[in-house]
C-alpha cells in the first residue's frame, strides 16, 4: 500500500500543505504491518526552507524501515 509519508518533520509536512503529523505516519506504517500489508512511501527531502533537523529526522524514519520499499 502506498502511504503519502513525505517528510517525518511537522514543519515540512506543513510547509508542504498536509495535515497529518509525523506520528501519524508512524502509526500508518505500524498498522500496515501489523495487518500483514506492506506499506510503501516516498520522501520528500528538500525544499528551499528545509533545515538539516528536518533531514535528519526524515532520514531517521527512513533507517527505521529499511526493510520496506
């Protein structure tokens, strides 16, 4: 299933018009997996405002899943 994750920073998921927060997208990847689904998602890394916090933090999900596309 693709999960529209985009970033695990709040401020980008705000500056890029979504209103979920990062651990919405914690608990979207959870539940997939807890029910046998294999979530996948795309990040979105950089954008003109972003910081190195916002990076790290999304990099961070990213190492925490390595296991899924």
């Amino acid at each position: 299933m693709f999960l529209g994750v985009e970033s695990a920073s709040a401020v980008r998921l705000d500056y890029l018009g979504r209103t979920h927060l990062p651990l919405h997208n914690r608990s979207a990847i959870a539940v997939c997996k807890d029910h046998g689904i294999t979530p996948s998602f795309n990040f979105m890394l950089f954008d003109p405002d972003c910081s190195l916090d916002d990076i790290d933090a999304t990099l961070d999900l990213a190492e925490q899943h390595l296991d899924l596309p």
